[in-house]
C-alpha cells in the first residue's frame, strides 16, 4: 500500500483567474480530494504571481497528505490566449502578462509536468469529461461571469482552431448599436449578460433613481454587489432586477441560438459564477428563448443544460487535461 | 485510346436551386469541360423536378460528347436539409419537398452513383478543393444570395455537427430588434444582407419616393431587379443604393467577425450571386469592418477572401464530392 501511494498518480488542476488561484487534487478517477485558494495578486508582477500558483498546489497537495511526488501532472487554466504546445501565456489583459514561459517557470519549481489551456477551453473539458455521461461529439461550453467565454468540443476533441482562439463568443455581435463592451465594440454578448454588464446596468439605474432592494441589502453605492443579490432581490419580489436578470437570459438564450445554428452541437452547457447563482431564474428563459431562434432542425434533440460543476469546472478542467496529456 | 476514354472517370457535379439546376461535367482533376441549365419548375411536383435533374445531367454529359456509362459518380448539392448516408433530401422550403429519396429516384434513372450534400456545404467543398492552394484546415464559405448560407471545413473535413445543420450563419441573429426575417426571428444577419433583403430596402425606399437610377434603368416597379443592377447604378453615382450596399457589406463584416471569434478558422470566403456581382464594392468593406470586430488576436493571419468560383461553386463542389466518395 505505502509502495503504491508513493506512485505519482494523482492529478492537479489549477484556474488560474484575475483575482484568484484555485488549485484542487484529483484522484486518477477525477474524485476531487483537496483543494486551496489564494488570491492572484496580479499587480506585484508576474514572477509573484507563479510562485503563488506554485504556492496554491503545494497547499492542495498537502491539504490531501500528499507530495508532489505523487503528483503525475498539473493541468492550468488561464485567463486569455494561450499556446499549449510551448507552454506560454500569450496574453492575459487582466493577469497584465504578454508571452510568460509559465509552464517552464512552474515545472523548475515543482518538479511536475504542467500543461496548460485557455480557461474556458478547460471548463468546457471539465465539464466534458466529469458531467456528460454521453460524451458527445459535439459540445459547446459558455461560462457566464465578470466576461462571457467558451469553449468547444467538436469531433470527440478540444476545437482551438486557427489562432488557439475559438469558443471566444462573449464578442458576438448581437446587436450592432447596442450598448459599448470593454473590447471596444458594441452590443457584444458580453455587454448584456455578463455580471459586469448587470451590475453596470444596477448602478446605473439606482443612480438614476430606481428603487431596488439592493440598496436596502448593501447601501447606495452597491459596492459589495454578488450574482448572489440579485437572487436574493428577485427572491423578495424585486421586479427591477427580475426584469434585468431576464433580459440578460434572453440575450444568451439568443447567443445559444447562433452557436447552435453555426455549429451544430449536440449539447450547450451554461456554466459560470453567474449561472451558478441564478439557474433557476435564468435557465428557462435562456432555452425558451434559444429554442424560439434556433432555426428550425439545427435544435432539435439538442440539450442546453447548466453545469453544476460551478466553480470546480476550472480546477476540474485543469485535472482532465493532465490526465490526457499524462497518459 | 478509345478504351481509356469509355472508362468511368469522369464527374458530375448538379447545384439544385429553388429556380434552377445547374450541372457540371469535370475531369478525373477537376477541370470541367462542359454545362447545363435549365429551369427547376418546382411547382410541377418531386418527380418532375428529379426527372429535369436527370435531364440535366444527360444534356450536360452529352454536351461532352460522353455517354452516362464515363461517369463515376454524381454530387448534388440540394437546398435545405440533407440526409446523405441515405441519400434523402429532408426539407427543402424553396421546393416544397419533405423527405424525398432523391439518390435512390436519381441512379434508377441515370445508373450512376449519386451522392448528396447541403448545397451551402457543397459549395464550401468546392472553394475549399479547387480554389484555395494551401488546403486550410479551418475554413468557413459563406454565400450571400437569395439567402445567407454557409459551410465549415474543420480539420480538413466538411463539418456538419449533430442535425447536419452546421454552417446554418444565415439566421445569426446581428440585431435582437432588427428588421423581421423570413425564417419568423428579427435581425438575422440575412435580413440585412442577402440579394432579398436588399431588393426589399429598395423597393420601398423607392415606394416613398426615394429617387434613384434603378428606377430610370428598370421602372417604378423595379420588377426585374438583379444583383448586377446594383453595380451599375453605383457605377452611375448613384449614393443611395451604394448606401444600402455599405450597410449590407457592415453587417456582413460583422457577421464575419463573429463567425471568426467563434470558430477560429484561417480562411473565410465569401461567395454567391450577391458577392460575385458587388465585389468591388462590398469586399474591402467587409474586410474592414471584420477586423475592427473580431476579437484581438482571433484574426491574426486570417485571409478574408472572395470566391471567384462566381457560380460554379455548386457544380465544382459537386464534383469534389462525387471524387472523394468514388475514391
């Protein structure tokens, strides 16, 4: 028994966010078994920032009585363009990194194998691999939160494309003078139905005098604002934020209209901080709405389900991608 | 001499459209060396119209002083939904048609292997293998005429997801208020920018009294409209129809730039009636406003190009699937 626990055979997975690290251990099985969180800190510069991921493992892989010894792979999500193959993030606007060697960096101080991917891609793997019994051939991942991304399956395998950038459909135009995205553009998927568009939208409106019990729940300025309030506000009677809650559903479920008629796939996952806390005051809508556009046949048997992976898709994704690169 | 030539070698390609069926005879190499046309005729009924299918293909055959027995095979490319392993075309709107066993109906009469394809995706086949030197692995094909459809080559193979619907771009919602579709949804990228859609804008601006040298070219009523007009009156100076041809090439452009954030391809060819006949004056539009939309990075050496195939792009594709299916 000692002999065989010493094996490197377990399988990490870390999401490595603007704000926050999270790293959990995986069985070979992909059982989650531990897990740590630190905050990213991506202001004291990058080499920081990898010795706290490095930090968040160690953490992980202790919580669990294990060594890094026995540790067969680290699989990372990260924030932004990545190249796997050279194991460099190309560039991630909110870690502020252009072209870092992370795998590099991080194997010379753990002594693992690290593979890396772009965050959603690895969510929607995670998702993939842990929560469809099916394991469809054709899947589309998209992850509601402070941005709006995604990721495809396509085929039975990971679908990257020509520029490592396919699944990026929070840019989708929906409608072209609609309101400003943080990418420049207007009237992205992003800038209706991401928290960050929601909560601009709140703010905006309690500045110009609407009345929400939000503001009874944090004060004026809303500066603690959670997916979780609104919840809690549409669960109080709130019509304000029900109204804008469903709106943003209406907007994805159109969104999952498009990715369904471009792609084809046989099953489109909801997942993200923002899902996680309003599926039942979103989800309906989102599928009603995307059955009412999708154009008639390219729907018909496919499933629009949320994940329940919540925030474990990241660190779950991560441990998949291990496991395949280390078999 | 005489025994080489009367071997099976040679390959028809048919376009089958709402108004006419075009057929193509190619070499083993895929030069074609003669045609046919001739009026669809929907309305007399199913086997009318496969009959005039079959009619087509012998004069084309004929045309080429060859006989049926010096074809190896025969791909169509048929409006609508297909079924091509068992050779069924499922819906086809323009022709009225539910689940016709087309291929089976077609090689009784002709006594040449049929094979069936989306005409969108048959068209992208045909661009992909005889227009583009470099083979991409990732491709989309877009045709803008009556309608908007598309079609995806991904990792070198024609890619028809779940309900071999893949490549469905035309209803892609741009603008969730925007002018009504026929497919029964608001804002569809076709709303705006197929041969349709803009015959529609001008026919009522024109209604409200909207001057314009179509009118002068045609009469009030501007009932035989063609895409080629469009050119000659911008050619003429005429501002406002080049207005509406710059809105339909924006919208495109943005179109584009969603399909490229989302699927991540290295070429994207722009094809159909509509573009043969305004590339001047849509392309570098187009282009343009597709790169100002596209996300940072996801366009990176992404070639936006027009076919030149111009019609032949049905039949050529045809013929390219006749080839690998004979193989």
């Amino acid at each position: 028994m000692a002999e065989a626990s010493s094996k490197a055979e377990h399988l990490v997975g870390v999401d490595l966010g603007g704000t926050k690290i999270l790293a959990g251990v995986f069985t070979s099985s992909l059982k989650i078994i531990g897990r740590s969180k630190m905050s990213t800190k991506a202001e004291r510069g990058t080499s920081s920032v990898i010795e706290r991921i490095a930090r968040c493992v160690q953490d992980a892989v202790d919580e669990c009585d294990l060594s890094l010894k026995q540790i067969k792979g680290i699989g990372i999500g990260a924030p932004g363009s990545v190249d796997p193959e050279n194991g460099r993030v190309m560039f991630a606007g909110n870690l502020d990194w252009k072209d870092v060697g992370l795998r590099k960096e991080l194997e010379k101080q753990l002594e693992v194998p690290v593979f890396l991917g772009n965050d959603c891609n690895i969510c929607t793997l995670g998702v993939h691999e842990v929560e469809l019994e099916a394991k469809p051939k054709n899947m589309i991942g998209v992850f509601l939160g402070t941005g709006i991304g995604g990721g495809l399956i396509l085929d039975g395998k990971m679908f990257t494309g020509h520029n490592r950038t396919a699944g990026e459909v929070g840019h989708m135009v929906l409608e072209v003078n609609g309101p400003k995205c943080t990418c420049g553009n207007r009237g992205c998927w992003e800038a209706f139905a991401s928290r960050s568009a929601l909560f601009r939208q709140i703010q905006q409106a309690v500045k110009d005098g609407q009345k929400t019990v939000l503001t009874e729940m944090l004060g004026n300025d809303l500066k603690d604002l959670r997916s979780g309030d609104l919840r809690k506000a549409i669960k109080q009677g709130d019509k304000f934020v029900e109204h804008i809650v469903e709106e943003a559903a209406k907007y994805t479920g159109i969104a999952v209209a498009n990715l369904i008629n471009i792609i084809g796939p046989e099953v489109v996952v909801i997942g993200g901080g923002l899902m996680d806390a309003l599926e039942n005051e979103m989800l309906s809508v989102i599928v009603e709405c995307a059955r009412e556009h999708a154009f008639p046949g390219s729907d018909k048997g496919v499933k629009i389900l949320a994940s329940k992976l919540g925030d474990d898709a990241g660190i779950t994704g991560g441990a998949v991608l291990a496991r395949k690169e280390t078999k």
